[in-house]
C-alpha cells in the first residue's frame, strides 16, 4: 500500500514541476512579444495623426 501511495506522489511530484517549467517558458516568450510590440508602438509614436 506504502509503494502505491510513493508512486502517487512521485507522478504529481514530476507533473506540477513540468507544468511548472512550462509556465515559466510561456511567461518568458509572452513577456518579450509584449516589450517588442510597447517599444514597436513608442517608436511609430510620431507617424500617428489624430
């Protein structure tokens, strides 16, 4: 019963570290789109006319 339960743990264990490291890629590449795209808007900030 103690060996089922161990297995258990070991597969959450290794399940919320890969979701975890995911997160982190998505969070890092979604962070540097959206400063290429602010710095993109500031410098085409003079070709816009109201």
């Amino acid at each position: 019963m103690g060996e089922k339960v161990y297995r258990m743990m070991r597969g959450a264990g290794a399940t919320s570290i890969t979701v975890g490291v995911i997160a982190l890629v998505v969070g890092i590449a979604s962070g540097i789109l959206l400063i290429i795209s602010g710095a993109k808007l500031i410098a085409g900030k003079s070709k816009i006319i109201f």
